[in-house]
C-alpha cells in the first residue's frame, strides 16, 4: 500500500480548532515533506486554491503553484 497526505498550506485542515500548531509558511512544509519523505510517503497533495477556506479568507495561504516548485 502506498500512502500520501495533504499538505497543510492553510496552516491546518481543521475548522473547529483555531491554532493546530501548523504555519502556513514555506519553512514549515519545506520540514513537513522532507521528513515525510523520510518516513516513505509516497505523495504530497497540493490545494490549488487562493483563498484560505479552512480558516478563512483573511487568513495565510501558500500558492500551489510557487510550493511546488
């Protein structure tokens, strides 16, 4: 079986709880992939979405596109 994961580019996926202890910052989901890597995922889901809908429109959010690369 092959496992992959969600990249938390909103800072967290969940709405009920305000701080998940996940930044919406390319340094922390730099540390986040390389240590999946290390754990042997296999693929890393990007949200290509503009607006946080998680945590809301005033709230950070990585671009797909410039986190992929």
């Amino acid at each position: 079986m092959r496992y992959g994961y969600w990249m938390p580019v909103f800072g967290g996926w969940l709405r009920n709880i305000e701080d998940e202890q996940m930044e919406a910052s390319w340094s922390y989901v730099k540390k986040l992939t390389q240590r999946s890597e290390t754990l042997g995922y296999d693929l890393t889901l990007i949200a290509e979405l503009n607006l946080n809908d998680i945590k809301g429109p005033q709230a950070p959010s990585l671009d797909a596109w410039s986190t992929a690369a």
